[in-house]
C-alpha cells in the first residue's frame, strides 16, 4: 500500500514539473520575441588594396600627423593640405579606421590612425567625403543597445557633422528619430560643424529650443551659434533662452552663440553689456565669450572685457582673457599684455603666438 502511493505521489510530482517546466518554456519564448530584433549590418565600402599616396608618403601617414595638433596652430598645415588633394580616394580607408564594435574589442593593429586623428581628417576632407554620408546616416540611425555600440554612435555623428549640406537631411532624420532621447543633444550640438553650410538646419533646430531637456538646449544655442546664419530666426531663440532659461549653462552658450551675429542685430551688443552684470557668473562668462567674437568693433568691446582680467572668480578672469584673445588684433593683445598676471599668462602667451602670425600673415 505504502509503495502504490509513494509511486502514485512521484508520478504526479512529476507531471506537475512537466505542465511548470511548458508553462516556464513559453514564457521564456515570449520573452525573447520582445526583445529587439539584431541591428542591421552596415556594409562598408570595401578597401582598395592600396592607399592613396601623397609626396610619397601614404593617407595613413597624413591621418596620423593632422591628428598630432600643434599647441597654438592646430592641425598641420601639410597633412591637411594632403588629405584634402587626395580627396574622395580617402573615404574608404576613413571609415574603415572608424570605430566598429569588433574594432572596440579587440587590439588594433599598429599604424592605423587613431579615432581623433580620423576624426579631424573628416573635419579636413569637408564635402568631399560627402560619399560616406549614406554608411555614416545608416550608423547613427540604429538603436545605441551597448557601450560600444554608443561609442561608434557618437563618432560616426561627429564625423557626419564635417560633410557639407548633404548631411544635413539624414542628421535631421535621425534627431527626429530620436525625439525623447538625451543622447539626441549630441547629435543638435554637432549641427555647429557645418557652420555656415547649415543654414537649411536653423529651422528645424529651433524646434528643439524649449525641449525639456536642458542638454539639449544647450545643443540648439550652440548650434545656431556655430552655424551663424538665419539671424532673423536664431537671435530671438538666444535672446529667450539668455533672458528666461532656467539652466546656466544654456544662458552661459547663448550669451556666446549671440556674438556671432552682432553685426546683424543691434540688440545683441546691449545685451550682452547687460550680461555682464548678471548674478549667475556663467552668464557673464558667456557673455565675455560672445564679446570676444565681436571682432568689427574692437574700441567698444575692449574696455567692457579689461575690468574682468581681475575679476576674484579665476573663471571669469580667464574668460576675458579668452575672449581678448579671441579679438586677434593688435589692441586687444596690448590691452591682455598690460594686465597679465600668472593665472592667465598661457592665454597671454596663445594671444602672443597669434600676434606673430598675424603679423606674419600681413607681410
């Protein structure tokens, strides 16, 4: 009798593990068909068994060495001139040094240029690396699902961002894709590369201008700065946000952004002579930075940026020596000089080197 209903007792135990284990397998199976699909492979262009060659020395070389920036001078001059004779040719090879998840994983193998090298060798090649703009949009429309997958996000939008016009339509694409996401201000931020060429973009962008995210906020005030064009749209966007945003450092960007377009708007200068006053000092550090594009009127600015080479907040002290700097003429390096201290003696020093090949230039 014992032994009839130890079995009877067995045999259901394990038809109830049996019906649990069906159950557990179908939940499991449902599961997984939520997760996301897998991220469609990009195809690169495939790689000439070569690389274009210029003065005898191949794109590699040149990738390398415009990455290797000069203290004062930027990149150099002859690895920017090469790369941009040697021109679309340098395309494939660009992309394939451009971070891949595999590339990310694994060692790379030597002499291939690093990311910020490329990076500014795409900055170098302007639109005529426009034909990397179909693989570049593909990128930074898939889903950032890992780290790496972020990484080679992030450069392949910076890369994009040095391609001309034609980049501006899938960069718009993919931001609006992105709507909600706060990695999205990186890609608005990147729209100031183009610079004047993205004029079409400033009235997208300003659609962004009151997102509730106040990075990408940011990245609109930068952007239209950086672009510097569309003054009838982008200046009531900057002068909104320096007048009402509730984010410093969206008033602090604005106050710069709106330098770039003083000579195309007669509120701009009052209003960053009013800034200057603001009890937020990253406003008036903005604002010392927008002064210092105001390069047409050098005797009205100089004496608003003086007073705050002293200034007991070493940021802001440094901001106007910045933005004298930035003048780069011969008053404004006087003026820098005659109230040099140690806390601003590098940007004196930058300012001198830019004295030099000013005068140099003028020869």
């Amino acid at each position: 009798m014992m032994n009839t209903r130890l079995r009877q007792f067995l045999l259901g135990f394990a038809l109830l593990i049996t019906i649990a284990s069906c159950f557990l397998f179908k939940a499991l199976t449902k599961m997984e068909s939520r997760q996301l699909p897998p991220a469609p492979v990009v195809r690169l262009p495939s790689v000439p068994p070569e690389q274009p060659v210029y003065q005898g020395k191949p794109l590699s070389y040149w990738v390398i060495k415009v990455g290797q920036i000069e203290e004062y001078n930027g990149a150099p001059d002859d690895a920017v001139e090469a790369i941009r004779v040697i021109g679309p040719k340098a395309v494939p090879f660009l992309l394939h040094w451009m971070p891949r998840p595999e590339t990310l994983r694994h060692d790379r193998s030597s002499g291939t240029p690093g990311w910020d090298a490329v990076e500014i060798a795409w900055w170098a090649l302007g639109s005529d690396g426009k034909s990397a703009i179909p693989v570049l949009a593909s990128i930074i429309n898939q889903p950032e699902r890992t780290m790496d997958d972020y990484s080679v996000w992030t450069e392949s939008a910076k890369a994009i961002s040095y391609l001309g016009p034609d980049a501006i339509a899938p960069m718009l694409t993919a931001a609006t894709n992105m709507q909600g996401k706060h990695e999205v201000w990186e890609l608005i931020h990147n729209f100031q590369n183009l610079g004047t060429n993205g004029a079409p973009a400033v009235p997208a962008l300003i659609h962004w201008a009151n997102d509730p995210d106040y990075w990408v906020r940011d990245g609109v005030v930068s952007a239209l700065g950086g672009i510097g064009q569309r003054p009838d749209l982008a200046v009531p966007v900057l002068l909104n946000a320096l007048e009402h945003d509730s984010n410093g450092m969206v008033r602090r960007d604005a106050a710069e952004a709106l330098g770039a377009f003083a000579n195309d708007s007669d509120a701009v200068l009052p209003e960053l002579t009013k800034m200057l006053k603001d009890p937020d000092w990253q406003a008036r550090g903005g604002a010392l930075s927008g002064l210092g594009k105001i390069r047409a009127k050098p005797d009205v600015v100089i004496p608003l940026i003086v007073p705050f080479l002293s200034d007991e907040n070493s940021v802001i002290e440094r901001s106007a020596a910045y933005a004298l700097r930035d003048l780069n003429c011969r008053t404004a390096y006087n003026a820098l000089v005659e109230n040099s201290n140690p806390n601003i003696g590098d940007i004196v020093y930058q300012a001198g080197e830019q004295e030099k090949a000013r005068k140099k230039h003028l020869k």
